[in-house]
C-alpha cells in the first residue's frame, strides 16, 4: 500500500518536468508597426488599419473610456 503510494506521488512529481521551452523562434513575428493591423476582423469600430493617426485616436479613446480608473469612480 505505501509502495503504490510513493509510486503515484512520484508520477504525480515527474509529470510536471514535461513543459515544452520556449524559444525566440517560436513562429511570432513582430516586424511591423503596431498600427499596421494584424489581419483579424475584431477590431473597434472606427479603427482603420494602416491609418497611424486613427490608430493614436483609438488609443486615446481606449484610455481616456474604459481603461482610466480615475472616469469610473463616481466623483463626490
């Protein structure tokens, strides 16, 4: 019984040394600028891939709306 036991626990321990390494080359490819677009069609409405001035509008927006705790918080 303690045999089987020690022999579950030590599978249960080996089989977390089976994670695969990640290297560089791991087919991502970043060469191109941000506003470029990534080819996907989940994009925010009014965004135009390519175009770097709506691309730093879209941003501002983003920031300044949903990501700024400071316009969520109800101001007393």
């Amino acid at each position: 019984m303690k045999a089987a036991a020690i022999v579950i626990a030590s599978a249960v321990a080996l089989a977390a040394c089976g994670e695969k390494p990640q290297t560089i080359g791991s087919g991502i490819k970043q060469d191109s600028t941000a506003y470029s677009g990534t080819g996907s069609n989940f994009t925010a409405p009014g965004w135009k891939a390519g175009d770097r001035t709506s691309w730093e509008q879209e941003l501002k927006a983003r920031a300044q709306g949903g990501q700024n705790e400071y316009n969520k918080v109800s101001k007393r």
